[in-house]
C-alpha cells in the first residue's frame, strides 16, 4: 500500500524535469549579485506581480519576516487576520527579530477596511504606533481561502487614509490566481510588499519571493542579510523556482479539482465538512480524533489534525485524482469499523 501524503502542499518532490533545470542551471556567487539565474526569477518574479523589484528567499517565514523588518521600526504595532501564519507559526519572529507588537483582526483570517480602521491608534504617545498590515491570501487557517479582492481593496482604502504600510503574505498567492482567473498582479497591487512561495503548490523544493519598489526591495535585502539569508550558487534552487512558475501554476486547477473531488467523498461518508474548498485544502470534523488519525496511518493516509476536532487535508502536485479516490477508500474503511 503506498502512502498517501496529503499533510501540506510543502511534501512535494521535484519532478525529473526540474530536477534536470537545476542540473544544469547557470550559476555564480549571489551574495554578489552574480548569479544569472536568481537574477533572471527575480526579474520575472517582479514582471508578474507588476513590481519594480524582487529578491529570492530561502522560506516563506523569512520573506514575511524580511518584508516586516524593512517597513517598520521597534515599537510599532503591526495588524494582521486571525490566525495568520506570520502570527501564529513563526516563532514570534515579528517580535523577536523586529521589536513589533501583533494584533489580530477578524475573524476566520478575513477582514476589512472598518476593522483597520477600528484597530488603528491614534497618535498619542500612549500607544503603539500603527504601521503595516499584512494580509495572507490564500489564508492557511482558514482552509485555503480566497481573500475576496473587494475587501483587499477596501483595506487599501483604509491603508492609504491612515499613512500604513501593506504586506501581503501570498505564500499561495497562485492559488488565488489560478482559482479565480485574477492576474498576480491585479492581486499584488495595492501592496508594499508581497511575499510568495516557490516550495508549495509550485513544488520547487526551497524558496520564496518577495516583491515591491527597488527602493523598499533594497530595504528588504539588507533585512535578509541580518537574518543570514544571503545565499551562494543559489541558481540551482532559481531554476527550480523558474521551471516551477513556467510548468506548475495553470495545474493548480487540478489541485483543487482534487481538493473538491476529496471533499464530495467525505461528505458522502458521512463526515461534516468545514467551508467549501476554494483552492487546495479541505477541513473536515472527525469526533475521535486519536483513533482517526490512529487508524489513516495504519492505512498509509497521512493528514494531519488542525484543530480541536478538525483535521486539515491538503491537495498538491504528488496527488493524483486515483489517490485522491483511494484515499477515500481506505477512509470508508475506518468509517466501517466505526471510527470517525
Ligand atoms: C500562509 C503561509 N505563509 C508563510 C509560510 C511559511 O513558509 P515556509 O515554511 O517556507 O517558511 C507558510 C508555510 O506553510 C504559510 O502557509
């Protein structure tokens, strides 16, 4: 029986052809600026977000970090959706490597222009100053969803009114572009900066992006120097990020085709189901999770619990609609024997 590897969309491996675009990727020294093929993603990384700059990180936690690092000072306060990564499972880096206070709005990971309104102090040296915002879209906490393009928009509104900074954590920002047709640049617009990853749905094995104005770019490359993020040949990871952006991003409609696909079987086994999938992730309640999950690993499925009473399972480049379908069935085997 293999295993059926649905925790995330980071277990990806290469595929052979990428594998090949990092064996033979031109390389140099990138902590000079000599590398042809970082040089050449970064250039094509800016074009497609609409943006001046770009420069290559080894993980989307330190693209979020550097991004943050480089728009604010000490002291400040910074307001994000509940629950999102950069708050939630990054170590308390914002505060640690940045000196920021983190405040969480919404509810769900979604929120708008009032609640930065509503968040935002004013400016009375009682308070911290607020700064930035940072939006994630597609939101992980909340089950891979879109954030609507209405309400980016209206937090815009809002940013600009107020004098702050806007970062967006985009780790699958091409999830959000493939499910709904909109350009990564339309997406990416309104932000000063925007963070995406090469080593999720993309499946390249290292790296993220980070976007905006040469200016701010500049910025963000001195914050990567702090936190040791500098990088040699690093062209061999480029072409993979190159290769990725080139073959893997239309075929993320097969993900969530998958994610839907897995969700309509659950449904139908009787499992209640959390909100629709909208890209690659599907969350569903399971009442004994113990043995649940007990029993998906003695079936080889992996899927990892989420929260209390809900388990996260996540579609990706390395499974194919007949796993998603054999998944099911070895799921419909525990339902018999009556766990769930
Ligand atoms: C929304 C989001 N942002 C950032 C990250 C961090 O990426 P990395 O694991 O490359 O540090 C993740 C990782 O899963 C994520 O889901």
């Amino acid at each position: 029986m293999s295993t059926i590897d649905l925790r995330s969309d980071t277990v990806t491996r290469p595929t052979p052809a990428m594998r090949e675009a990092m064996a033979k990727a031109e390389v140099g020294d990138d902590v000079y600026g000599e590398d042809p093929t970082v040089n050449r993603l970064q250039a094509s990384a800016a074009e497609l977000l609409g943006k001046e700059a770009a420069l290559l990180v080894p993980s989307g936690t330190m693209g979020n970090q550097a991004a943050i690092h480089a728009l604010v000072r000490p002291g400040d306060e910074v307001l994000v959706g509940d629950g999102a990564h950069l708050v939630r499972y990054e170590s308390g880096a914002a505060a640690a490597l940045s000196g920021v206070q983190v405040q969480q709005l919404g509810d769900g990971g979604l929120f708008d222009g009032d609640d930065v309104r509503a968040a935002t102090n004013p400016s009375d040296p009682h308070y911290a100053t607020t700064r930035l915002v940072a939006v994630e879209n597609t939101h992980n906490r909340a089950g891979g969803r879109i954030f609507p393009l209405k309400q980016i928009e209206s937090i815009a509104e809002a940013a600009r009114e107020l004098g702050l900074h806007l970062h967006l954590d985009g780790a699958r920002l091409f999830n959000a572009v493939v499910a709904t047709g909109t350009p990564a640049a339309v997406w990416a617009a309104p932000f000063d900066t925007v963070t995406f990853c090469l080593s999720k749905g993309l499946g390249a094995p290292v790296g993220s992006v980070v976007c905006g104005s040469a200016e701010t770019i500049a910025r963000v490359h001195r914050a990567r120097k702090r936190l040791g993020g500098g990088m040699r040949q690093a062209g061999i990871l480029a072409a993979a990020g190159l290769h990725a952006l080139e073959h893997h991003v239309e075929r993320l409609a097969q993900d969530h085709e998958n994610a839907r696909r897995l969700c309509a079987g659950l449904e139908r086994l009787g499992f209640r189901m959390g909100p629709s999938p909208e890209t690659n992730m599907v969350l569903f309640e399971v009442s004994e999770p113990a043995r649940f999950g007990e029993a998906l690993r003695e079936r080889d499925v992996w899927i990892n619990p989420f929260r209390p009473g809900l388990f996260r399972a996540v579609t990706h480049l390395d499974v194919s609609r007949e796993q998603i379908d054999d998944a099911l069935a070895r799921i419909a085997e525990i339902v018999e024997d009556g766990v769930r």
